[in-house]
C-alpha cells in the first residue's frame, strides 16, 4: 500500500503550490499583483507591485510552500507506511516538490495564473536534495548578479536542478527518481517564462533595479 504515497505526494504538492503568496499579500496593499508588470504572482511581481514590503513574504511563502510539500509527504510516508522503500520514497517527494511549482505557476485558487516557480523550485530542491541546492542557489546568485534580470537565475534554477541531480544520481548520490523532480522544474519554468524567453531574444528583457 505504500505506493499510495506517490499520488498523495503530488496532490498534496499541487494544492499547497496553488497558494497565491503574492496575490494575498499585494491585496493587503490595495494592489492586484495580476494588473502589474509580467501580471505573474511571483516576488519580483510582487516587488513591482508594492515594493519591499510586499516582496519579503512573498518570497518567504513561495519559498516555504515547496520545502513543505516535500518535508510533509516524506514525513507522511514515515507515519503512515514505515516500510516504504526508497525509491518510493524518493519518487513521493520528487513528485510532491515538481507539483508545488507546477500549483505555483497555474495555481488552482488564482484562476491557474500564478508565478514562474523559480524561488519555489530552488527552496524545494534545497529540501530534496542540499546538495544539488546548493549548485542550483550559487549558479543562479551569479548569473542574476551577472545578468541583472530575474527571469535568467529562474532559469538556470530548472536548468542546473535538472542536470544536478541527473549528475548526483549518475554519481550514485542522490536516487533516480530525484531527477523527475529537475524535469518538471524545467518543464514548469520554461514554459511559464516563454514570454521572457522571446523578451530576452530581442533584448527587452527587464533590468532588476532598487527603485
């Protein structure tokens, strides 16, 4: 019965990525974050829309969201099935951490519009794997403070979970199913910032600014 776990791991990721962080806080500042800028529910939107103060408890709940969903569904499947196996295991969380960004960039209670999972997915594959996290944190601090544009450190955060944790999982260092998790990371964050991808091509791409 501990395959159950799979399934419950990612319904559980989905819902708790479908919390709009940003949607909620900016409406505490008389803002709808979805009229402004990009329109996505993200902490750089939320920065655009009501600054700093809006921006913090964003990143701080997108963030949180994902980690969670992986620290629940492995401590589910410690409760529930004790003898759950490790790939199992692995797999559950995989699942529940890849479906917390997909619920944060098309979340159910926000009508499916929501952010681009970039800090949602480097907080998540921090608690899946610290070690691919910590690549994925210091790859994408330098390429945003290279670059100056949000939209490149999101994607080198489903670029490099990806390729870490295949890497890791080559190396024997992290199990197999971990690398599903950099998958849905790619596929979730390219296909939100398609946009951006064309911006980027034409070079209109925002600059991240103080002001």
């Amino acid at each position: 019965m501990s395959w159950i776990l799979v399934p419950i791991g990612a319904l559980l990721g989905y819902l708790l990525g479908s919390i709009p962080v940003g949607l909620w806080v900016t409406r505490l500042y008389g803002v709808d974050i979805r009229t402004v800028g990009s329109g996505r529910t993200g902490g750089t939107n939320a920065w655009r829309a009501a600054g700093l103060k809006a921006a913090i408890p964003t990143i701080v709940g997108d963030a949180i969201k994902g980690a969670a969903a992986v620290v629940l569904v492995r401590s589910l499947g410690a409760g529930l099935f004790p003898g759950t196996d490790v790939n199992t295991m692995a797999l559950a969380a995989a699942l529940a951490g890849g479906a917390a960004i997909w619920g944060h960039n098309w979340p159910l209670f926000a009508g499916f519009n929501g952010g681009a999972g970039g800090i949602t997915a480097a907080a998540t594959v921090m608690a899946i794997s610290p070690l691919a996290g910590g690549v994925v944190w210091i790859t994408g601090a330098l390429l945003i403070w290279w670059s100056r544009m949000a939209s490149v450190g999101t994607f080198s955060v489903g670029a490099v979970s990806l390729a870490s944790l295949l890497l890791f999982a080559i190396a024997g260092k992290a199990p197999w199913p971990y690398v599903l998790f950099g998958l849905m990371a790619l596929i979730g964050i390219f296909t939100a910032l398609r946009r951006n991808r064309q911006q980027l091509k034409d070079g209109k791409e925002r600059i991240i600014t103080l002001w």
